[in-house]
C-alpha cells in the first residue's frame, strides 16, 4: 500500500484472469485461468513483466482493434475504485503483418528525447496475453550474455506470435 498525493494506491505483482475458452474443454467446460505478471523479482531472477493485447478501437477488426502493451505494474485506486496497469505501449510496424511471416511486427514506443510511451489503462481493456518473439538480426547472440527478463530491452522490434494459443481473457481480479 502506498500513499501517493494523499490517495492510498494497492499495487499488485499480478492479476488472475478467468474466462471461458470453448477450443480448451479441459477446465470445468471450457472455463480457464491464467497470471499476467509484473513482478519485479521473479524466482529470484530477475523481473517478469508480460506483454498484453489492449482493446483501443473496439469496432475495428483483429489486430486494427488492439494495440501490445507491456504490463509495469497492476494497481487499484482506492478512492476513485479503479483497477489499473501501467503500461509501455508498442508501436506496430507497417498497416498489416509482415509477408515472409504473416505475423505484425511491433517494436517499443517511445516519444521524443527518447521518453517511453507509457500510460495508464483500465484493466477492462486487457484482451489478452500477448507473446512476442525477438526479431533477431544477422550477427550471433550469445545466451549467456542475454537474461529472458532483458529481452524486451535488448531487442529493437518484435513478431506477435499468433500460433499462441492464448484465449481471450473476460475478467481480470487483481491479487
């Protein structure tokens, strides 16, 4: 809990995410869950910060309707009773997915003096988990030298996996 302007903020290292997923039956009928997680320390490793697909234009189609965040931190605004992310937005590459792939390419946003784009969304608009896969350049990359939780710094763009199978989440519960 912490006191920010005089208003408490609950953060929270993850939300637990319930829906109903008709193509996985192996819940009690298809109902699932999973974590999205904005930890700082994971297993004593490192952080773990996953990447998120955010409803902004509900009316468009696929990816037109969603844009990649990557989650900072969960919190919940006591006294306006709201339950939020921080997020550092992703910019995509291109009006459509890349044709050697077929899968979009984002990278991260950034502003001007090279500020990250970050912002403040409401939960609600989380769709689902997003799984991005380094675009990897021609030269060689030493494992030792990169740490998983180091990925999204060390790479300059990204592909959103869409042989994942994440299925939509409904409700976010932060704990």
């Amino acid at each position: 809990m912490e006191r920010v302007f005089g208003v408490t903020v609950h953060v929270y290292n993850s939300a637990y995410s319930a829906f109903f997923a008709p193509s996985d039956l192996s819940g009690t009928y298809g109902m699932c869950h999973k974590y999205i997680c904005s930890c700082p320390m994971w297993r004593n490793e490192g952080p773990h910060f996953d990447c998120v697909f955010v409803v902004t234009d509900p009316q468009a189609d696929g990816m037109h309707g969603l844009d990649v965040a990557h989650i900072l931190c969960f919190f919940f605004h006591s006294t306006l009773f709201y339950t939020c992310a921080a997020v550092h937005w992703f910019d995509r590459v291109g009006d459509g997915p890349d044709e050697a792939t077929g899968m979009w390419i984002v990278c991260p946003g950034y502003h001007m003096c090279n500020l990250q784009n970050t912002a403040v969304t409401h939960i609600n608009t989380i769709y689902c988990a997003a799984h991005l896969i380094p675009v990897y350049s021609s030269h060689n990359i030493n494992p030792q030298d990169i740490k998983p939780h180091q990925s999204y710094n060390t790479f300059q763009s990204f592909y959103v996996n869409k042989y994942a199978d994440h299925p939509c989440i409904r409700n976010c519960i932060l704990i």
